[in-house]
C-alpha cells in the first residue's frame, strides 16, 4: 500500500475499516467498573469481526482493573502470539489521588509493554471525570472506544508485520523500500 502525500498517513482511507484477516488481536479488559467495560469489549469485538479478524483468533483476558492491564498485555504477546492487544478499561475521577495513580501508571505501563515487545498495545482506557462522561464514550454521544481501539489495532498490526508502506518523496525511496 503506498500512501500519497497530503493524506492522513498509512492505513486506509478516513471512515474505511483496516483489513483485519490473517491477524490474531487480544483483548485485555478490566472488571472494574463493569458496565463500561463490558459495552467497550462488546463493541471491540464486533469491530474486529467486522475488520475480517476470526472471533477464535480474538483471545479475551479479564483482569481486575486498570492497572493489571499492562502484565495482561505482555501475557497475550508472549503466551497467545497475538498481533496486537486491545486494553480495555474506565478509570473516573473521585475524591482521592487514586485516579492519578491508577490512570497515569496503566498509561505508561501500556506503552511500556508495545514499546518493549514490539507488539502494538492499543490504549483503549477511558479517563474521565464523571461516569455521564464515560458512558458518552461508550457507544454514547460521544463515539464508541473500543470501537476506535480495535480499528487502531488492526492497522497498527499491520504496520508491525510490514505490510504497510509509507509514501516516500522520490520513486528511488521507494524502491529502496523493498
């Protein structure tokens, strides 16, 4: 795939779903706070089946919250051999320093983990301050997040393994390429 100049980079095209056949995508999400997360791995998983990704090539793994989603991560890259991870969780503010914590340490814990792996890590947690927040991001008014996580994931796996080409300014670039 070459990518021309003055578009929004590799993958496909705006509003285009990325091809997801071929490739195996887990999904980590947190239990904490339930009735988000579950509507975020529904939507996940219905995005990636819609990419062409088969649901037995979508390994799940629930952990208790937010922060054990990273450790969850490296477990599927290294035990199920998946393209990408999808972190699913909601993390909302309360009374106490607990969200900063808990949100900043899954944050880099997940890039962390595709950083040292190699493996996309999608960071599909929602930070938010009120639950009307949260669920807006659920599949609300404000777009579905595990919707827009599991495309991400798919395209970047696709980038990972090499089968996405940047466009290059001089036909001997992209020749070189190869």
């Amino acid at each position: 795939m070459y990518v021309q100049p003055g578009t929004e980079g590799l993958g496909p095209p705006q509003g285009e779903r990325p091809d997801g056949r071929g490739l195996r995508i887990g999904v980590a999400v947190a239990r904490f706070n339930p009735g988000v997360t579950e509507r975020l791995l529904e939507g996940c998983l219905e995005e990636l089946e819609a990419c062409g990704v088969v649901p037995t090539d979508i390994p799940v793994v629930r952990v208790p919250g937010a922060f054990e989603l990273p450790l969850a991560a490296l477990i599927l890259i290294r035990r199920y051999r998946v393209d990408a991870v999808v972190c699913l969780g909601a993390v909302i503010r309360g009374e106490t320093p607990h969200f900063e914590y808990v949100s900043a340490q899954a944050a880099a814990g997940i890039m962390q983990a595709g950083l040292l792996t190699g493996t996309p890590v999608i960071f599909g947690v929602l930070t938010t301050d009120t639950p009307e927040q949260t669920y807006a991001r659920a599949g609300g008014a404000q777009g579905h997040k595990g919707k827009e996580a599991a495309r991400v994931a798919v395209e970047m796996a696709r980038l990972a393994r090499g089968e996405a080409r940047p466009w290059l300014p001089e036909e001997g670039c992209a020749a070189a390429a190869d």
